[in-house]
C-alpha cells in the first residue's frame, strides 16, 4: 500500500482561502453549525454553491460539471464541513452518485442526473443497508423481479440518508437468484425514484429525536429499463468500487470539528493538561488528513484505492468519536442543550449523534478485515 504526496499546490491554496472567504461572509454568524454532512439539507446553500463552481467539480463540462479534480473537490469539501456548513442536500449525489453515474451509466442517464447534480438541484441517497444485510451487503434480499419494460422492487432498505428529502436513489438488488457459492452474483443496481407508488419512507430518529435516517420500503415499484446503473449482474463490483469515495473524504473525519472550535473560542485560554490532549487529537488529526488527501490523490490518477479508503474510516470516524469524549472529559460540565453555550448544545448533539459514524459506511470491525487483507497482500 502507498500513499502520494500530500502537500497543497499554490493553486490549490488560492482555492482554500476563496472557499473560506465565501464562507466568512455567506454563512450567518448566528447560524448554528451542521455536524457532519448530515448536519443540514438545505437546497439553497447547495444551489449557492454550485453556481460557485463548488458542486459537481469533477463532473466533465458536457455533463454541467467543471472537470476539476477530486483533491479541488477534497479542499472545498474540507472548508464547508471545518466550518458546519448545510451541505446535506448535495453532498451524497456529489460526492459518490456522480462518479458511479460516470463511471458505470449510459449516456442518457448522465445527461438526465449529472447537470442537476451539478447544479445543485437533484438530490440522491444510497440504497444499500437492509435489516438484515449491513455490513454483509451480499446478503441483500431486496429483490427485483423482470416485467414489460423493466423491472419491479420489492424489500427495505435502511440508514438511507434523506430519503424523505432527495429525489432519487441507487438501489442494490437481486435480480437473479443467488448461485451456490456464488453470493456476489446476481446483484445490480437500479436508480428508484423516491416519490414513486409503493415507495413508503419511514423515519429512523437520532437519539435527541433528529431525523436524517430512514427506512424505506419498496413495494412492487416500477424501474424502467433505462435506469438500470451499469451492467446486470455487476452490481457488487460498481458497489465496491464506489467506496473509494463514500469512506475517504474529509466528511469521515471532520463531522465534530465544530464542536472542538466552539470549544476553543469560549475559553481564555487552555491549561497545560488540555494542551497535551489537544495535541495528541492535533497529531491524529493530520495524520487521518494526510492519509485521506493522498486517497483524493490517488483517484486523482485514475486508480480506485478501496483499501486505502477503508483505512481512512476506519481511523477517522473513531476519532471523531474519540475527539467527542476528550471534549466531555475536559469540558467536566453537564451537558445541556439550553445552556445558552453553543459548545455545550453542540458537543450534546455530538454525543447521542457521533455513535452513528462507526456504523454508517461500513462498521469498524469489517473495515479493519477489509485494510489487513490490503496490508497483507
């Protein structure tokens, strides 16, 4: 496994301070900062940005895109989530949807989606988990059956990311029967509109009652042939391949900063003993940065680093959460949402959120199998 260089070219520096001064005066001071990329939906934001040039980056100019390159889109991904900007209606369909559509879709199909993903306008979730079918997504028995003209699907799907706000999704299904010893065949994936008859979405609430997961039922739905993604039966291979985005972006290791910000900008100033845990979170920090900006690199050059990114979750969501607790440990106060400090209702929401960030894309325990087998061979 090796990892490119990582230091910023001055075009690329000149990008992070544009980005930042748009956000200096953009972004309310009184807005309360979004955790994570699920931290906020909001299509107005996602629409400023594009017209920026900011969504849909690495989309190709006939498409609506600006074929930029995956380190440009890591810089302006980097500053939106350090700063908790609302970025939740864009970031899936930006960040993953559009190179799989790129990568794997017929022509039709990117003409239709891409320009509104660019423009921040068309909003996509994943349709992968199900009840019984997590981090064993070959498992999956969500199923899609041949009829005139397409196809119908039946099962559930669950943690599916704003389902109850965005416009499409990509759904992995069965549309052959699972072959003996052969359980990764047979899978493809199919683009389901949302609003759809026998679609049914149902809320799965964070903790402090926040809604950003769902479950969502599939009910004999109807998928025209022409949004079948890729070729039938390679749906575990497309899946596969577009991990390498859903699990080493800045988003993976950035959804608390906010709360460590807010932290530093209430106090005076910090003790000796703080300075040493805020040094120890500093050096992991840029350690997980330099390993997810080499990832960006990496795609960058045509490959598809899947190892590699698996590594980057696995290290940056649980610091993440590790940064959560050194924060409750050093703050030693009772967390309160109406404290009137946005540190305290910020690190609040951290903690009955931040349990989430090792589960979604992929469980620590299967990412850790996933980079030794890398590692080893």
């Amino acid at each position: 496994m090796q990892f490119a260089p990582t230091v910023l070219t001055p075009a690329e520096e000149a990008l992070r301070a544009e980005v930042r001064a748009f956000l200096a005066a953009e972004l309310p001071t009184d807005q309360r900062p979004a955790l994570g990329f699920a931290g906020r939906h909001d299509p107005e934001f996602s629409r400023a940005l594009a017209k920026r040039g900011w969504v849909g980056m690495a989309i190709p100019p006939e498409y609506g895109g600006h074929g930029r390159s995956a380190v440009d889109r890591f810089i302006v991904a980097e500053e939106l989530l350090a700063a908790g900007a609302p970025i939740g209606a864009h970031f899936v369909a930006d960040r993953q949807t559009a190179p799989a559509l790129l990568h794997f879709g017929t022509e039709e199909q990117r003409r239709r989606f891409l320009p509104g993903i660019a423009a921040g306008e068309v909003y996509f979730s994943l349709g992968m988990s199900e009840p019984d079918s997590g981090s064993d997504l070959a498992s999956v028995r969500t199923r899609a059956t041949r009829v005139e003209g397409g196809w119908t699907v039946t099962g559930t799907k669950v943690w599916t990311s704003e389902a109850h706000r965005n416009h499409f999704f990509a759904v992995l299904c069965r549309t052959s029967p699972m072959e003996e010893g052969r359980k990764h065949a047979g899978l493809s994936q199919l683009i389901v509109d949302l609003s759809a008859p026998g679609v049914r979405i149902s809320p799965i609430p964070y903790l402090d009652g926040s809604h950003h997961f769902n479950e969502v039922a599939l009910e004999e739905v109807f998928v025209p042939d022409d949004m079948v993604l890729g070729e039938l039966g390679s749906g575990w291979q497309q899946v596969t391949s577009e991990l390498a985005y859903e699990r080493s972006g800045p988003d993976r290791w950035l959804s608390t900063f906010p709360v460590l910000r807010e932290w530093l900008r209430e106090r005076p100033g910090v003790t000796d003993d703080e300075a040493v845990v805020l040094g120890r979170l500093a050096a992991r920090f840029r350690a997980v940065r330099h390993l997810s900006l080499s990832v960006a690199r990496a795609l960058d050059g045509g490959a598809a680093p899947a190892v590699e990114a698996a590594l980057v979750k696995e290290v940056g969501t649980r610091f993440e959460q590790d940064l959560v607790e050194a924060l409750r440990d050093a703050a030693e106060t009772e967390l309160d949402q109406g404290s009137g400090s946005l540190f305290r209702s910020l690190l609040a929401e951290a903690v009955l959120t931040s349990p989430s960030y090792t589960l979604r894309g992929g469980t620590t325990e299967i990412l850790r199998s996933v980079a030794a087998k890398g590692l080893a061979a």
